[in-house]
C-alpha cells in the first residue's frame, strides 16, 4: 500500500506540470491516479481530484495572475454558472444516482463504472480537441462576447465537470478561446482561477453529503502537485503550449481508451 502511494505522489505532481502548461488536463489524470494507483473507490476518487485540481489550480492561477495573464471578468463571466452546476452536481445529483444503475441478467452497470465510462468518453473527446490545432480564423479578437452561449456553456461545463470530478479546464480553454475571444497564454490562467473556483465550491458539496475524506493522502497528494505546478509554470515560459497540448492530448486519448478496455473488459 505504501508503494502505491508513493507512486500515486509522484504522478501527483504531472497533474502540478499539466495545469502548470497548459491551464488544463489536472482531473484527467488525477482521477484515474487516485482510482487505479491509490485504489480510491471511483466516487470518492471525483471528490479527491475536485479538492487537489482546485487547490493546485488555484495556487498555479495566482502565479499567473502576478505575471498579468488571468482575465478575471472572465473568470467570473464563466465562474458563476460554472460554479452553479458544479455544487448542484455534487451535492443533489451525484448522491440521488443508485449504485446498480442498470441491472439485467447478462449485464449490471454500477454507479462507480458509470463514472468512469463517462470520464474516459470525455478525455476520448478532451483529446480530440487538444490535438486539432484551432485554426487562426476562430481566433479573431474582436472584443464581440456571446454572452448567452458562454452562460450555457459554463452550465455545461459544470455538470460534466460536477458529475465527472473534473476541473473542466479541457472544456474552459477552448471555450475561453473560441467565445470568449481570450488569447492562449491568458487563457491558460484565467483558466486556472475558473477551475480552481468551480472545483472547491464543488469539493464543499460533497463534504456537506458527510464523505469520509482521508484528510493525509489528499493533503500530500494536493502539496506535491503544487510543486509540480510550480515546475509546469517554469516550464510554460520555454516551451510553447501549442506543442505541449498536442502531445498531451494523445497522452489523454490512450488513457481513455484504456479506461473503457479496463472497466468493460478487464474486470
């Protein structure tokens, strides 16, 4: 048990770098690190990662924003619905879900599996995006906000992020950059805050449902993907985040689909 949790810190602190460079990406591999190497049951698993991405990410923004890269009336413009969906998620959906969700003779789907099905479906789709690069006509800046699809968008987001305990941050950049017309490097930490926001508020409604919470393996997990956003924010002023999203993105595309090989196939 203890190797595996020391393997589970080390990884810990690629969910600092990931979040560190690319704004993004932290819940994708903080979910199935607490779930396969620190064998947490998958539901308490989504809480674990709201509370240590939300952390990280909050650190990593502040850093961000010393250096003049957070837009925070975007942060709010997103963080509010966002924010919205994602208590709602955890605190009235995910609780009312039954363990056996769909049962029959050949096939029983229980909750845990279902969250982990969906979470792999939405790093399958995460990946697709980070690896398409946006073409430079989608980036036009100029300064016109839909603010009725960035308000539907971030109630979307929230619920995928609430249910899956993600941070959404895969979402937000594409939206930060597509709707709300937001440069790369500024997008990256006004990013950071929305996640760190909606990932907190989102961890209170699942200590409100009285979840047991190893307080020791979160808190070291937490501390060593904060030394690890500190290296990833070291590293974003060198390398470009274009290259880096890219390759990351066929990082989350085979972590998917291994997701779904393992929890259809090799249980």
């Amino acid at each position: 048990m203890e190797t595996s949790l020391i393997i589970g810190n080390i990884f810990a602190v690629l969910v600092g770098i990931s979040l560190g460079i690319i704004g993004s990406g932290g819940s994708i591999l903080s979910v199935p690190i607490f779930t396969y190497i620190m064998s947490v049951e998958p539901v308490l698993a989504t809480a674990y990662s709201l509370f240590a991405v939300g952390s990280t990410a909050l650190f990593g923004g502040i850093q961000k924003a010393n250096q003049k890269l957070v837009d925070f009336k975007k942060v709010f413009l997103f963080g509010i619905p966002t924010v919205i969906a994602v208590f709602i998620t955890r605190k009235y959906i995910m609780p009312s879900i039954p363990d056996v969700v769909f049962d029959t003779d050949l096939f029983t789907l229980h909750k845990s599996v279902l969250i982990m099905l969906v979470f792999a479906v939405v790093m399958i789709l995460a990946a697709i995006r980070m690896i398409k690069p946006l073409k430079e006509s989608e980036l036009i800046l100029d300064g016109k906000l839909n603010y009725g699809s960035i308000f539907f968008q971030g109630i979307s987001i929230g619920l995928v992020a609430g249910f899956v305990g993600a941070g959404g941050g895969f979402l937000i950049i594409p939206a930060l950059l597509l709707l709300a017309k937001t440069p790369m490097k500024k997008a990256i930490g006004t990013s950071l805050f929305i996640v760190a926001i909606q990932s907190l508020i989102g961890f209170l409604g699942d200590l409100s449902s009285n979840v047991e919470i190893d307080w020791k393996m979160l808190l070291t997990f937490t501390a060593c993907s904060i030394v690890g956003v500190i290296i990833g924010n070291l590293i974003s002023k060198k390398i470009t985040a274009t290259k880096l999203k890219i390759g990351f993105g066929y990082f989350v595309l085979t972590m998917g689909f291994y997701i779904i090989i393992k929890e259809l196939f090799l249980k």
